[in-house]
C-alpha cells in the first residue's frame, strides 16, 4: 500500500502542476491579450489624432496665405493713411484760424455795436 501512495502523491503532484501551470498561461495569456489590446486601442487613437492635426495644419496653412494677403493689402492703406493724418492736421490749424477769426468778430461785432450805441457828438 505504501507504493501505491507514493505512485498517487507524484501523480496528484503533476496533476497540482499542470493545473498551476495551465492556470498561470490563461493568465499570462489574458495578460497578454489586453496588453495587445490596450496596444491596438492607442494604435487608433494615434491614426485619429494623427488625421485631426493634419486638418490643423490645413486650417494654419490657410490663414497663414489669408494674413499675408491682409498684410498686403494693409501696405497698399499706409499711403491713404498719411493722407488722412495730413488732412487731420490741416484741419486742427484750420479751426485753430477759425478760432482767432471769430474772436475777430466778435470783437468788431462789440466795437460796431458800441458805435451805434453812442449818442452822435
């Protein structure tokens, strides 16, 4: 009977190590598998971004040609510009004289009155 408990303990041995070993290779592979999983998931969202920052590089490309068409344009405004502020400043000396005339004025306008005011000597 001893030998028939020794043949049954290798036995049951190797049975607990080919359990362990079958259970610890669906783990490994489970392992494995969301590991290529999580893997093919950042693959796609790689090619995802990937597509929407070329979209993004369309977009800037195309503003970068509409700013230097603004800019541009806005070269061909400086002369229109300095005609404007050159039409300011004439302006401002402009009601500058016309300050001074009617403080004339106003000033001929009381000596006239005055005259008229007075009695004839």
């Amino acid at each position: 009977m001893a030998g028939k408990e020794e043949k049954r303990e290798p036995d049951e041995l190797a049975e607990s190590l080919n359990y362990l070993f079958t259970n610890l290779s669906t783990m490994i592979k489970g392992e494995l598998q969301g590991t290529n999983n999580l893997l093919e998931l950042l693959e796609k969202m790689n090619v995802r971004v990937a597509e929407e920052y070329k979209g993004f590089g369309d977009v800037a490309s195309g503003l970068r040609v509409f700013v230097e068409q603004l800019k541009s344009k806005s070269g061909s405004f400086d002369e229109y510009v300095k005609h404007i502020d050159a039409i300011e400043q004439q302006v401002t000396e402009f009601e500058a004289v016309i300050s001074m005339l009617d403080e004339y004025v106003s000033s001929l306008e009381s000596k006239v009155l005055h005259l008229y005011q007075a009695p004839p000597s």
